[in-house]
C-alpha cells in the first residue's frame, strides 16, 4: 500500500540538478522564467534572500529555503566571510498541476539547528550532501542530484 507522498512522486516525478556548491563570493540571480522550483542550503555564512515580488529574508544560520514555484530571486552574500551554499534546481513534473507546490508557501525557510534531534534524518541527509558536495568525486554531481531529491521528499514530510 503506497502513501499519499509516495504516490504523489510517482505521478509527478521529482528531479534535481545542481547549480551552485561552496563559496558565494558573488550575487546569484536565478531568473523567473526558469521553470521549476529552486532549494538552497545555507551551510555557514549569511546572505540575503531577494525575491521579485519584493520579500527579502536575512539568514545567518545553517538553513534549507525552499521556493516550491518558479519565482525570480538573488542570493546575496552576506558580509565578511563569503557564505558556503549549495543550491539546486526542482523539477516537480508538470506546471502547477502538482498538489503538493500549491500547498507550500512562496519561499519556505527551514532552520537547521532545531531539526538536530526531531528530524535526525533529515539533518544526515543534509550532511552527506554537503560533504559529498564539497568533496567533489567522480560522479559527485549526480549523487548531490540524488540527495537533494531525498532532501525535498523529507522537507515535504
């Protein structure tokens, strides 16, 4: 017997692609007319996040944002130290026909620190992206793809 999320996946499948992996020393705009859903992990640093319709969220802890939608937005670097990020683009199937984006909010903004003991998965989810990011291996970019997949399908639990 297949659950609600699972079964949803299987009609509307989700893909990743990587984008960005490590130091953010410069603006990344990523454009509206990108279809898709975008998730970046703040791993250390701070940096604001300005999105087209005017919202502007500073971040200055390890996080998980989440724009389930197609939306324009930059990725500002902070002061100081450049921020270390990852960041990939969703593929959720087609356009808005897909029931679990119409549930979410424009940009969902998932601090890390107090999912340590409620979502200890997630977290080791979190952290073998990162390092497997940073470590760069052969075949790395297709194993990041793979876990910010399993990062989004925990995020929507």
């Amino acid at each position: 017997m297949s659950d609600r999320i699972s079964a949803l996946l299987a009609r509307f499948q989700l893909h990743a692609r990587l984008l960005h992996s490590g130091a953010l020393h410069q603006v990344l705009a990523l454009d509206e007319g990108r279809r898709g859903s975008h998730l970046h992990l703040l791993c250390s640093g701070q940096l604001e996040l300005a999105t087209g319709s005017g919202q502007r969220i500073a971040v200055s802890e390890p996080c998980i944002l989440l724009l389930p939608r197609p939306l324009a937005h930059q990725l500002i670097p902070g002061p100081g130290v450049p921020p270390e990020l990852v960041s990939a683009a969703i593929d959720f199937g087609p356009g808005d026909e897909n029931p679990l984006l119409r549930g979410l909010p424009d940009v969902l903004h998932v601090p890390l620190a107090p999912l340590q003991a409620s979502a200890a998965v997630l977290v080791l989810v979190q952290q073998a992206l990162v390092a497997e990011a940073a470590a760069q291996r052969c075949g790395h970019v297709a194993v990041v793809d793979r876990l910010v997949e399993v990062l989004v399908i925990q995020l929507l639990r």
